[in-house]
C-alpha cells in the first residue's frame, strides 16, 4: 500500500506523559521531547504503516550500517500555534520531498508522501499540547530514516527506520550570530552529498565548527571547495548578505542545502520590492563591502534559526563588525516570515497548511 490516510495510523497512547512535568516558560532548542513519535520500518522492501507510540529508545543490532556506513538522512520542520490554538505546518511538502531527495543520494528507499504527511499530521494531533505557544517558540519535528539493517558489508542495508520526533523548542541561537569565514576546510564538494540533509554532513562540520567556537565564533560560514574563494552556507543556515540595499544570496548547487526558509525569503523580498541578486559572492566582495561602508547586513536563515542577524566575521586573522540598523531586511523579514507561520497575517503565497 503505497497512499494511506490518516485513518490507517495507529495510535499507542502513553501511560506516563511528560507535559505535566515541563515548563513551557523555558523552552531550550532540540532537548525537551514529546511524549509519541511516528514510526515506519522498511523491510523486504516496503515501508510498514506508520504507527504512532510513545516516545521510546529503539535497540539495533551493532552491526547494523547506520553505525558502520552512515545511512542517514533527516528533516527539520515546525509545528505553530495561533491565538485561537488552530495548528499550522509551513510548506510541509517540500520538506516531505527534500527528505526522499536526501534518501536517494544515501541509497535509501524513499518514504510515500501520505506515510509522511497523514502520519505527521496524527502524530500532531496527538501531541497538540506539546506546541509550545509562549512567544518564539515552536514545536520542532525532526523526521529521519537511517539504515537499520545489518552486516559489514559496505553496501545498501536491507532494513530502515523512519522516525518523526519532535520537541517543544525555544530559539536555535541565544543571541547574535558571530561567523568565521571558513579558509581550509570544506563542508560539501561537487557531486558529493552537500544538497542532502545526511549526518554524515553536519558529522564533518563538528571539528572545523569547534576550531571557530575556540577562536571565539559562533559558526562557520563554508566557502567553495576547490578556491575558498566564495561563500556558501553556515552550519545550519543558508546565508544572506545585504550591500547597499540589494540582498544577495548564493544560489543552490550540489555542495548547498536547498533551503526552504532562503526560498521563502527571496520570494517574501521581492514582494516587498526589495532588490533580490542570486549569484556567487566572493569573500573579496564582502570584505571590501564592510571596509567601505556598503555591507549593510548579513543574516542565516533555517527552519530552526529562523533569521539569525550576524554581528560579525573573521576572515584571515581580521574581525569585521557589522553596523546595527534600526530598519534592517533580517527584522523586516523575520516579522513577515513568522506572521505567516504563526497565522498572524495573509498567506498570499498558499505556504500554510492547517492541521484539523
Ligand atoms: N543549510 C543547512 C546545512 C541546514 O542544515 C539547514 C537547516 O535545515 C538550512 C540550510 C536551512 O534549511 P531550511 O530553511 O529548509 O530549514
Ligand atoms: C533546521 O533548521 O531544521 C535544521 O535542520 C538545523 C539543525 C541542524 C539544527
């Protein structure tokens, strides 16, 4: 059975829920989760119904390739709630879609469209009140699917899991966003797996990211593999940059995530009549930028980060501070971003989807 409705999910209610025991009023990133989680296995070729359960450790053998070959891929999404505690999702599909376009690229089958959104959308109403409604906070839903099968054999597994858990969250980062412009090491090459939301990808940022955190930083900005010469996207983030009053951002290849928070902003941006330019940015460009004056922003965006302001980089032993605008495009889209998702204003471009 390829297409399900949300009829043919089951539910296993927990016996000892959490919500009792969390305060909503101090929510970190990613730490406090929900009581129920979605699940699908695959074997002998099809994904199993999806069931919701609750929240609960799996076992696997230790052969199993997730550990061995790192067959795994994930989403991140959100969960809003309005003032009248209808829900919403934002452009849920796409991200439905970028999870089958990871899986392709590790050799992992992909997941029917229904078992991801009927089964999204059940898991959603059972944990309705894990959505956190105090202000800047969101439920985040973290898909994923990894290789459960077993056996040392570097090839495909035969056995995967799809997993949605999510957990109440707060915001990604605490405060400004200082970046290091990366210069030796690199995060994603030409036809390798950087457009994929894999492990593996955020696995190979952990030691350059920590060499940045030492240094003082916050993040890395990665630039292209073969120059170091052009920038491409943070960590968790696509990356913007406003000279003058024109908004320019890298457009999407095989080395940059496809993200569905930067696609959201160009078109926001352009509505708004704001000057949008998608090409290559160099390094050279932005530092001559902030040394004459004309680097007016730069910001990340990500469904996790939202629009996160950078107040700084480091670029060749040299810090660079951005100037604070009263008037700047990260506050301005932020707040036209987020009122779409929270229900607060029109929807002129049809990116909510309501869960009832
Ligand atoms: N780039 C990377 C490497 C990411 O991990 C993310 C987060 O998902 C993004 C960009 C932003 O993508 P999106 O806006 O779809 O969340
Ligand atoms: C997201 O923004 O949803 C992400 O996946 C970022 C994550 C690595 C924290």
């Amino acid at each position: 059975m390829t297409t399900i409705s949300e009829q043919d999910i089951t539910v296993e209610k927990t016996q000892n829920s959490k919500l009792k025991d969390t305060d909503f009023n101090n929510l970190p990133f990613g730490k406090v989760f929900s009581d129920h989680m979605l699940i699908s296995r695959y074997k002998e070729g099809s994904w199993s119904i999806p069931e919701v359960v609750p929240y609960q450790p799996i076992t696997l053998d230790p052969s199993a390739k997730i550990f061995h070959y790192g067959q795994s891929v994930f989403e991140g999404m959100k969960a809003y709630k309005d003032d009248n505690d209808d829900i919403y999702l934002f452009r849920p599909l796409e991200n439905c879609k970028r999870l089958n376009i990871s899986s392709k690229r590790l050799a992992i089958p992909e997941i029917p469209e229904s078992y991801f959104m009927e089964g999204l959308k059940k898991l959603l109403k059972v944990d309705q009140d894990w959505i956190p409604t105090t202000s800047g906070s969101a439920l985040y839903i973290r898909p994923f699917v990894f290789a459960s099968g077993n056996g040392f054999h570097a090839s495909p597994a035969n056995e995967y899991i799809f997993i949605i858990a999510t957990a109440p969250s707060g915001a990604y980062f605490s405060g400004k966003v200082t970046v290091a412009i990366e210069e030796k090491y690199s995060r994603s090459a030409n036809g390798g797996v950087g457009y994929a939301k894999a492990g593996g990808n955020y696995a190979g940022q952990f030691y350059p990211t920590q060499l940045a955190i030492d240094k003082g930083y916050n993040q890395v900005i990665w630039t292209d593999d073969t120059t170091h010469e052009y920038i491409e996207e943070a960590g968790a983030m696509n990356i913007f940059v406003r000279i003058n009053d024109t908004l320019i951002t890298a457009p999407t290849s095989d080395r940059i995530l496809d993200g569905i928070t930067r696609k959201s902003i160009l078109e926001i941006a352009k509505k708004e009549g704001i000057n949008v330019d998608v090409r290559r940015i160099s390094v050279k460009e932005i530092v001559e930028a902030a040394k004459n004056g004309s680097l007016k922003e730069m910001f990340g965006s990500g469904t996790a980060a939202v629009i996160s302001p950078i107040s700084g980089f480091g670029y060749k032993n040299k810090d660079y501070t951005l100037p604070e605008l009263d008037d700047s495009y990260a506050n301005k889209l932020k707040t036209l971003i987020t009122d779409i998702q929270y229900n607060r204003s029109e929807d002129p471009f049809n990116w909510r989807t309501k869960i009832d």
